[in-house]
C-alpha cells in the first residue's frame, strides 16, 4: 500500500536574533537548493522537503514540510540500517514515534539550539562544538519537564531517594 503524507515539524526558537540566524540558514543552503526570501519569511526547498523561517522580535519559527510518497518503506529503511549497525530500537512493538519521544525531544533540541545555528568547519569542529553543548545541555540548561532543573541537577536529586527504596 503507497501513502502519500506530508509530515509538517514546527518549532519555535526563542531568540532575540531571529533575523540574523534565519538570514545564516539561508545563506547555508542557497548554494545547495533553491531559496525565496519575502519580508515576513524564507523559504528553502530542499528534494523531499521545504523548510520556512518566519523570523519574529523574539523568536524564530521553523516549519518543515516533508513529502514522502511511501511512509512505511521509508520507516523499514531507516530500520533495516538501523539493524545492520547492531543499534538497537527501542519501542512496543507498535512502531509509533510516542516509543521514542525522550530522544526525539532531545535530537530536536539539539538540530535547533546547535546544528542549523553553526557551520562546522571540519568533523573535529563539529565534534568539539557537540562535545560543549552536551556539557551544558546537562549540566547548565534548565528543562520545564525537569521542574527547571538541569538533567545533572534531577538524576543526583533523585538518586538519593531510589537508593532509599531499594
């Protein structure tokens, strides 16, 4: 069976440089796809993708638009190499994009606070700058659904209370 869907990603950003990194990301990628530019938005088309940047005072909104004719044969490749890399999936058995949504919310955060915001310059950059927003990630960034504590703060927060349970 061939579904066709569009799969829409929205994302704010907040920043008080809205302009300027929609302006950077647009500058990325005009050598490698076509681009438009209006007053109010960017947008950057891509072959099974369009990515729109609709800068604000305050923050900057990231939508993407994925075409993909065939859902599931995209789902069972990314599988299939998943598999032969001996990486493990972890969902229900049900395939739903709920199994994974702790590390989707992470991967998420940093493509938006990290990746499309820099240009490495080598593997080694990137690895480096990576490397640094990890570190603050955990240890420096308040998270909402940690009560505004960092990942660190949280997990030595409640270690105490599991060790006494156990």
């Amino acid at each position: 069976m061939n579904k066709s869907h569009t799969m829409n990603s929205r994302t704010r950003i907040n920043t008080n440089e809205a302009q300027r990194i929609s302006k950077r990301l647009l500058n990325h990628w005009k050598h490698k796809f076509e681009v438009a530019e209006t007053e109010a938005y960017s947008k950057i088309f891509m072959p099974t993708a369009t990515v729109i940047l609709t800068p604000h005072e305050q923050s900057l909104d990231v939508m993407i638009e994925n075409q993909h004719e065939n859902v599931e044969y995209l789902e069972q490749v990314v599988i299939d190499v998943l598999k032969s890399n001996d990486i493990q999936i972890s969902m229900d058995g049900k395939g739903r994009w709920v199994d994974n949504v702790m590390i989707e919310r992470l991967w998420r955060s940093v493509k938006y606070e990290e990746v499309y915001l820099k240009a490495y310059s080598n593997v080694f950059d990137a690895k480096k700058q990576l490397n640094a927003y990890f570190e603050f990630y955990n240890l420096k960034r308040p998270h909402s659904s940690l009560d505004k504590m960092t990942p660190d703060e949280f997990y030595y927060d409640q270690l105490p209370q599991q060790n006494k349970v156990a």
